[in-house]
C-alpha cells in the first residue's frame, strides 16, 4: 500500500489498488473495511470521473470496463491524484 495525501485538506488515504477504466475513470482504492460486504465485492475508492469524491464502488459493476489494474507500492511510475500527493510507501 502507498499513502496519498490531499495537499488542502491533509486528508490521508491509504492506497491498495489502482484502476483505470476504458472511459478514462480513475480508482484509487483503500484500505476501508466494509461492513456487511458480498465477498469483498464493495470497496471504498477515490473515484475521479465527473466528479472526484471518495465512495463505495461494486467490483462487479466495473470489472466488465477495466483497462489497466496496477499497484501503487509496485509500480511507482503512478501519478497520485490531482490535488493529492505520495509521501510514502508501506508493505
């Protein structure tokens, strides 16, 4: 995982996963745990698409329109999101 900050805010957010979908939507998904979640189906992402908000997002749902899957801890080429910045990597 790779911690991203928001440069405002200072909000941090622990990335796990990144998607980039064949519209060009980008997921940085977290570390959340989901209450009552379908076998790991509902994550908690950075979604940039239309709007750029943090919420739950069915792997179900998108996996059909998937381009690319990388992790953030092992590609280190990824960019952070926009108004949001590396400042570390964690196993």
């Amino acid at each position: 995982m790779r911690k991203m900050v928001n440069t405002k805010t200072k909000e941090e957010l622990m990335v796990k996963n990144h998607i980039i979908l064949k519209n060009f939507w980008e997921y940085y998904f977290t570390d959340a745990e989901i209450e009552d979640n379908n076998e790991g189906d509902i994550q908690e992402a950075l979604v940039m698409g239309i709007e750029t908000e943090i919420r739950l997002v069915s792997m179900e749902e998108i996996k059909p329109y998937i381009d690319t899957a990388m992790s953030p801890s092992k590609d280190k080429a990824i960019m952070p999101a926009p108004g949001w910045e590396w400042v570390d990597y964690t196993v």
